[in-house]
C-alpha cells in the first residue's frame, strides 16, 4: 500500500503540474471561408494552407508558449451568412482577430459589423475598392488590381501590342480589373477596342468572342478567374481567334491547365505566387502542400497562406494577451513580411498592400516564370 | 455586320439553343403526363453528366459505350427519383387529387428537396469545382462549314435532340407503352378505366424522360467541358422556360421555342452586351406570352 | 382557436425578443433580425401566391428593388429610416404594378414562368445598371435604424435593430391578415379557387390580380427596406433566382394560404440552417431532408389552410379525408 500510495501522490503531483498548462486557453482566430455552395473550391484551399500554417505554429510552441487555434466557419459565400458569422465571431470574447471571407460581397458586409464593433479583418483575398474604406479594421494582402491592371497594361504596351479588346467578369473583382487595365492602357496610347463584361455562371463565350473577333484585335486581356477562363480559352481555340491572350494573377492555377488543356499554352499572365521560384520558403510551401494534399498549391491557396502567417505574426507582435484593438495595431504594422506571394508591407495611410509581379506564360501545360 | 458574322453568331445561337432543348425534351414529357414541374430534373441531367465521367475515368471505353452507359443511370435516376419525391403523394388515385394544387405544391417541393440533397450529396464528394476531362473525350474539335465554325461537340448535341424527338414520337406513337403515356397525359381517370396500370406508366414516363435528361447532361458537360455539381441549374430554368413558351404539350414545341431563347441571347450579345442578355431573352418571353397566353403551340384549352 | 393563436404567437414573440436582449448576444440578435425579415417576405409571397394563388416565383428580385430603393435613399440623399421604409414599399409595389401589367392575362405556369423572367430582368438590371446601383460593387455603409431614446435605455444596435424589425414585422403581418381576413380576402380567394368562376360573378378579376400582385410587392419592398439597414451592405448576388426558390419553400413548408404558416415556415428555414452549424458540410443535406421529411408528412404544411382538394371532396359528396391534417 506504501507504493501504492506514493504513485498516486506522485500521479497527483505530475498533474498538479501540468493542470495549470493544460488549463492555459488557446489564442484564438475567427476564418469565415465558403465551405459549401459553388466557391467551396476556394474556401478549400484556404483551410488546407491555414491548418498547414497552424500546425507549424503550435509545433514550435505557439506564441508566448500559448497554442493558437483557428475557428472556421462557412459562409457559403452568401453575405447574409457572412454577417451572422461576423456577429458570432464578435459575441466570442476569446476571438482577437478574424480572417476572410473570399468574395468582397460576405467580405463587405461582414466588414461593417467588423467596423462597428472593432474587430480586425484581414481578407486574403478580398479585392473589392472600397474594402479597406469600410472602417479602420479592414486588411487585405492582395494585389488589388490599381497596380495589377497597370501592370499588365505597361507589359503588353512595352511588347508592341496597340489594340486590346478587354473580355471581363461582372463581379467587382471583374469590374476594376478591366477598369483599371483600360485605363493605363489608354494613358500609354494604346487602343481598348472593345470591352465585354459577362455575368457570373455564363459558360457559353461564342457569342462574346465572335462579337469581339469582329474589331480584330491584337491581343485580348481576360479578366475572370480560372474555371471561366479555362472555359473560354477552349472555345476562344475552336473560332480560331488569333489573337495574343493576356490575363492576370488568378489565372495562375493547375487547374487552368487541367481544364483547358493545349488552348492554355501561349497565354500570358501575371502573377505574385510562383511555384517554380526557388526561394526557400516558396520551395518549402510548395512541397509541403503537395505532400499533404496530393496537388500543387494554386494562387489562392498562396495567398491563404500568407494571410495566415502575416496574422501569426501579428499576434507574436501583440503578444499572447493581445486585445483587439493591439490585434487590430499589430496587423497595420505588417512589414517586409516574408510570403510566398512576395514580401508584403501594409501601407501606413491606406493599409494597402505593395506586392511584386512577376510575369509568366504557359508553355506545354507549365507556368514558366518569364525574366 | 456582315454576313460571316451573322451567319456565325446563328450558329452560336443554335448550339446554345439545342443545349436548352436537350434538356427540355425530358422535362416536357414529365411535365406533360404528370402536370408537375420536375424540379429534379437539372439533377438528374448533372447525375448523367458525373455518371458518364466516373465511366469515362475509370474504364475509358469509346464514346458511344459512354453514353449507353449514362442511359442506364439516367434511367435508373428517374425510377429513383419517381419512387423517392412523386410515388409517396399519389396515395390517391382520384383525378382531383392528382391534378389539385396542393398536389403540384408538394410535388414541386419534395423534387426541390431531393435535389437540393443530391446537389449537397455531389458537392460533398466532388466539391463544388469543374471536374478535368481527359481531352480526348471531349466534344470540341472544330470542324468549318464553310465560313462559319462548329464543333463536333454541336454535330452530336444536334444529332441526338434529333434521335430523341424521333424516338419519342415512335415510343409514343408506335408503342403499347407510349399509348398509355398519352392516355395517362390526357385523363388519368380514364386510363385507368380502360385498364392501364398508371403507376407503371408513370414510372415509365420518369425513366425515358430522365434518360434523356441525363445524356443531355454528359453531352453538355463533353461538349462545354464543364462538368459540376451545379451545372444543371439554369439548364433548368430555361428548360421550364422553353416548355412553358412552347405551350406545354409537345416536346418538339420546347425544343422550337429552346431554340429561339438560344438566338436571342446571342443576337442579344452581338447587339448590346453579354450582361444584358437575359433582358432580351426573357423580354421575348413576355412578348411571346402576351400573344400567346398559352404558349405559341399550345393545343388544349384545358385549364390548369 | 385562431384568435387565441393570434395572442400567444405575439406573447411567443415578446417572450423571444427579451430573451434575446437578455442574452446579450449580438449574433442572436442577428439571427432574429434575418428571421423577422423573412417573416414579412414570405408573408408577403403568401399574400399573393396562397391567398390569391398566382404562383410568383420572381419575388427575391422585388425584395431587392426595395432593397436598393432604401439603400440608395439613405446614402444618396441622406433619408432615414423611417422613410425609407415606406419609400421602399411604395416603389417596389410601383415597378411591380409596371411589370405585372403585361402579365395579367397570364394563368398559374404562366403567369409563374412569366415572374420568373420577370425577376431575371431585375437582377439582371441591378447587376448591369452601375450607374444606378453600382452594379456588383454594392452599396455600403448604409446607416442602421435609429431609434429615438434607445441610447438612454442602453440599447445596443442590435438591439434596436431588432425592436424596429420586429415592430415593422408586427405591422406588416397585421395589415395582411387584416387584407386576407375579410370580404376582399375571400375574393383573393375565389379568385385562387376557380378565376373564371369568379369572372362570371362580377368580381373583376384583372384589377385584383394586379393588387394582389401591388400588396406583395409592397411588403417585399419592405423587407427589402429592413434588410438593407441591418446588414449594412447589399450586392446583386442576394437576390437572385435562388433566393426566390427560398422563400417559396418557406411558404409552402408553413402551409400556403396561411399567414401564420409563413411565420413558421420562414422561422423553420432561418433558424435551422444556423442551428445546424455544427454539422459543417452536411448541414445543407439535413435542410433538405428536413424539406422532404415535412412535404412528405405535412403535404398541406404546418398549418395549411383548408385545401382545394377537401372542398372538391365536399363538391362530389365523400367525406373529407379524416383527421384533416395529416391525410388528403
């Protein structure tokens, strides 16, 4: 009975010990994404790079010897969803700071409950104009389209290119881009020679592409995301348009080529995320990803991932007893912050992020860095 | 605009066009024997599609065994869905009940229901993204006619909307079954009367229409290489639109009218912009209902 | 029996409305808000869909003409809520009027399929009209309901949000039950019932159909009004062919023809989906059997009116099915 007593006193002792660190509560992050309905697809990739991204963390101790946890809930890209969610995540003392959602409509509405009641937001993907216009608590690190479409507008210029018909989505994200493009393009010289906006779920583009066809211009300039975009390069390659075809960051998936097969070579786009570089950290996040998920990581993934990580570091700035608004102080000071998106800083006024492009073209199914 | 242009954008027009009348030929024939909107139907079109992928990814057979196989699933999809959203509110075989409001009610919702189930179902599995299409599959070689360019993909979409309305005619008109399925259409009291058993003949009705409906599906999903969970929703819509606008009673009047929706949006397109197409199409559906209150084919006065 | 129903379901609201202030939790509140408004949407689709019986299958696109008309009021040219709201009402019921005119000659599908492309048209103006409505960037920062004194009460704005809906809710459910229970109600009725029938009594069936059709647009214009205030935000995306699928469903579930089933059956598809959270990616599968499961066993919903199908019965002399409810 002697032993029998000294092991529970010391069974008792151990857990006196470690009663106090499993009691410590985790720190904790709100991540409103689309899980179910038609973007499910993106809100995917989001989780697969956050859950990478919080493994790594909380292996190497968390922050402050505190481990971080991730709240996810879907918002089936629906606003009305987006805004429930946003009030949960507010009601929830634990929570310090929120990430999401995709789309800017959930992304806008659920920023003003965010605005109101002082929560901060950082959306990875969010592009909308006026996002960061809501209130003092909206982040986004992604390149809005004020810098990419001026990009993509000086590239082709500089190539010779002197008419561009512009073929684009009617969502926000659609609108500025073919805004934004047209008006460098225009400013350079060159030549908008038609412009066509298609509403969202439309798979048939032989009517735009003829109709566009028409004003025979040199290059076209896609402004869409991927799934749309496969599509229209496939049939943009049965009327034998001949025409050099541009588009821009969310172009840069697999799936593109997947999807599209042969009618994706030749196409140029641009893009912050480039799984071939051979920086450290891109090659490490690339492996990685396709190690655990059998697939090679996609441009929104990419920026899942850094958006996780700048949060992360901003918690590690705050510390681990960070109330919102430090959450909210810590995030706007994001400098230099290494991604694999490029190295990301929040400008001081604007909050807008300064990223770097690169420019890139698909050749014989791969995405092929072009210096 | 010249004529290439012209002569391509009708073009243009048709193809989408046949799509639509693709999936209205099944939804016509449902809707004209059973008086319900098979809300379903889009589903079944998108089971069809994902059927005839899982087959093409698994035993890579030629196409026409593809297909053959899709109509086994389209087929056995309708009996499902019969048995599942429309058998359990026939528990009274009386004509009031069968063609009362509360019954169309139900009908409607229960097939909203089970396709709202078999949409989440696909998108659990599959997740809500285009599926890859190995390239040899599919239906998009250009061919040229002369100025104006299709695809082999529009030659099969037009050559089987032809062999379905061809054989339905011949299953309706030449047939034992298809001689019940008109007389069920035009009085349930009556057939049975005469001794047709009308449960068989509605399950009949569900198979063939869904079996159309799901090589619509894999066509469509072959020829416009898109191929997910939802898909069949505004194949759908415009289904129910072509049907109504062509007088519910005849497939062949869905498939005229599916056409005509099909040019006005590209005309549409060409005219104004891709954006506002639906404004055109369905303003031609106004237009088309303000002349003809039951449609432009319409052949009984019966009330609904 | 009704007039009691009546009593309790407000004192049911009441009890609801406090618990929630009580809880303290905005995300409740939320909850409730989008709750209430749908109250009034489907209210409103049962006004003209169960009461009258010309199915609309348009409807998610008038609650965004209201919705725009609000939004674009208050940000515009600085209106308040409370006349925005009316505002709203007024111009959806006007462009309703407009759309509906054409359609009046139409009968059940369709007059159906004709609200459909209806509904199209609008979204599709709403989305590509961006001189107007800004087209997919939305409208934002549309001011929340003010109520005078709630900050002396210590009310948040939730809250008040809340108080405002529910008293609009409140008003809007009055005035239609005051509609559909009375002489002019039961000539929605028969014109539901057998419209021929009634033409030949000398009800004048066009004018009817087009303030049937007036009325609900009225109240959906009005919801529309109550959701651009409180969620701040409103973009094309939510109010499309779907959502009118949505509120459909809502109405049948409850029972067409009843207004206290729309109540039930709008709470039943806004709460369940929240409640049912947890569930991740199964939670839209259990709605939809949820749907199935109470069309199969409440074929006439929660609380349906007295169906068609009894009064044929009555006609050709056989009993009405037994036990009303669950047999037809």
């Amino acid at each position: 009975m002697n032993g029998l007593s000294k092991l529970l006193s010391l069974a008792a002792l151990a857990w006196g010990f470690a009663a106090p660190a499993l009691a410590q509560t985790p720190i904790t992050i709100g991540y409103q994404l689309p899980l179910t309905g038609t973007q499910s697809q993106y809100g995917e990739v989001f989780r697969n790079s956050a859950v990478m991204q919080l493994e790594k963390l909380n292996a190497a101790g968390g922050v402050g010897g505190r481990k971080v946890e991730i709240l996810f809930e879907d918002s089936k890209s629906d606003p009305k969803e987006a805004v429930a969610i946003a009030r949960k995540f507010v009601d929830d003392k634990r929570i310090i700071a929120v990430l999401g959602d995709f789309a800017s409509g959930p992304s806008m509405a659920a920023g003003e409950v965010y605005g109101k009641e002082g929560m901060a937001q950082l959306s990875q993907t969010a592009s909308h104009p006026d996002f960061l216009k809501v209130s003092n608590w909206q982040f986004r690190n992604i390149t809005t389209q004020a810098q990419e479409g001026p990009f993509n507008a000086r590239w082709m210029h500089g190539a010779g290119i002197k008419t561009v018909a512009v073929i684009g989505l009617q969502n926000d994200w659609g609108l500025s881009a073919t805004g934004e493009f047209a008006k460098e393009f225009e400013k350079l010289g060159g030549k908008v020679v038609a412009t066509e906006l298609f509403n969202p779920g439309t798979r048939d583009f032989r009517a735009i592409l003829t109709k566009v066809s028409q004003r025979k211009p040199e290059a076209v300039y896609l402004a869409m995301f991927y799934e749309e975009g496969a599509l229209m390069l496939q049939q943009a390659r049965q009327l034998s348009l001949a025409a050099r075809i541009h588009s821009a960051s969310p172009f840069y998936a697999p799936k593109l080529v997947e999807l599209a097969g042969p009618a994706a070579n030749g196409v140029f786009i641009s893009s912050t995320f480039v799984a071939e570089s051979t920086a450290p950290n891109v090659k490490a996040f690339v492996e990685e990803y396709k190690k655990r998920y059998g697939s090679e990581p996609n441009q929104f993934a990419a920026q899942a991932f850094d958006a996780v990580g700048i949060m992360f570091e901003a918690i590690k700035r705050a510390g681990p007893n960070a109330t919102r608004a430090q959450m909210r102080d810590a995030l706007a000071a994001t400098a230099d912050y290494p991604g694999v998106t490029g190295t990301t800083t929040f400008d001081k006024q604007s909050r807008e992020p300064a990223k770097v492009l690169s420019r890139m073209e698909i050749q014989a199914g791969k995405f092929v860095v072009l210096r | 605009m010249d004529a290439t242009v012209f002569l391509q954008q009708l073009v243009n027009g048709l193809s989408i066009g046949l799509v639509y009348a693709l999936v209205a030929i099944g939804f016509t024939l449902i809707f004209g024997v059973l008086n319900v909107v098979n809300f379903a139907h889009g589903e079944v079109f998108t089971v069809g599609a994902f059927g005839g992928l899982l087959v093409i990814t698994m035993l890579a057979p030629p196409l026409w065994v593809v297909l053959l196989l899709v109509l086994l699933i389209g087929g056995f999809s309708g009996f499902a869905l019969e048995r599942l959203a429309f058998r359990p509110f026939r528990r009274f075989a009386d004509e009031a009940s069968l063609k009362s409001k509360a019954m169309r009610e139900a009908t409607l919702l229960s097939s909203l229901a089970v396709s709202i189930i078999v949409r989440e179902l696909l998108e659990l599995k599959f997740s809500g993204e285009m599926q890859t299409i190995p390239q040899s599959f599919l239906l998009q070689s250009p061919i040229a006619l002369g100025p104006v360019l299709i695809t082999d993909g529009n030659l099969v979409i037009f050559g089987s909307s032809a062999l379905m309305l061809g054989a339905l005619q011949y299953i309706l008109f030449r047939t034992r079954v298809g001689m019940a399925i008109r007389a069920v259409s035009n009085n349930v009291l009556g057939a049975q009367f005469v001794g047709i058993d009308t449960n068989r003949t509605i399950i009949a009705t569900f198979v063939v229409g869904s079996l159309m409906g799901g090589i619509a599906g894999i066509m469509v999903g072959l020829y416009q290489g898109a191929i997910f969970p939802h898909m069949g929703f505004e194949p759908g819509i415009k289904a129910f639109v072509a049907m109504v606008m062509g007088g519910l009673s005849s497939p062949g009047g869905a498939v005229i009218c599916a056409l005509i929706i099909g040019v006005s949006e590209t005309f549409a397109t060409q005219f104004v912009s891709d954006g506002w197409k639906a404004l055109v199409s369905y303003g031609f559906l106004l237009l088309t209902l303000w002349f003809f209150p039951s449609g432009i084919f319409a052949t009984r006065k019966e009330k609904m | 029996m009704a007039r009691h129903l009546n009593r309790w379901l407000i004192l049911a609201l009441v009890v609801v409305l406090v618990g929630l202030s009580m809880a303290n939790k905005s995300y409740l509140n939320q909850v409730a808000i989008t709750t209430m408004i749908f109250i009034v949407l489907t209210a409103s689709l049962n006004y003209v869909t169960g009461t009258a019986g010309l199915l609309s299958l348009g409807h998610a696109a008038f609650f965004g003409v209201g919705a725009y008309a609000a939004a674009l009021l208050s940000t515009k040219a600085g209106w308040s809520f409370w006349f925005t709201l009316p505002a709203a009402g007024v111009i959806t019921a006007a462009i309703g009027i407009v759309v509906a005119l054409p359609t009046m000659r139409l009968v059940s599908i369709y007059f159906a399929v004709a609200t459909l492309g209806i509904g199209e048209m609008l979204y599709v103006t709403m989305l590509n009209w961006v001189g107007l409505t800004r087209g997919p960037m939305g409208i934002r920062s549309i001011p929340a309901i003010e109520l005078p004194g709630a900050k002396a009460l210590g009310l948040s704005s939730t809250e008040v949000s809340m108080l405002a809906v529910a008293l609009v809710m409140l008003a809007s459910l009055w005035a239609m039950h005051r509609l559909s229970h009375s002489f002019y109600g039961n000539s929605l009725r028969a014109l539901r019932e057998d419209d021929a029938c009634a033409d030949a009594m000398g009800i004048d069936i066009a004018r009817l159909k087009l303030e049937a059709f007036a009325v609900s647009c009225f109240f959906a214009g009005i919801a529309g009004a109550l959701f651009a205030h409180t969620t701040g935000y409103i973009s094309p995306e939510s109010f499309r062919f779907g959502e009118s699928i949505l509120v459909l469903s809502m109405a049948v579930i409850g029972g067409l023809g009843s207004l206290y089933g729309s109540v039930i059956g709008a709470v039943v598809l806004s709460v369940l989906p929240e409640a049912l959270r947890e569930l991740g990616s199964f939670r839209m599968i259990v709605v939809g059997l949820v749907l199935f499961l109470s069309i199969l066993f409440l074929p006439r919903g929660l609380l349906g009116e007295v169906s068609a199908l009894d009064l044929v019965r009555r006609q050709l002399r056989r009993a009405p099915a037994a036990g009303g409810r669950r047999r037809w």
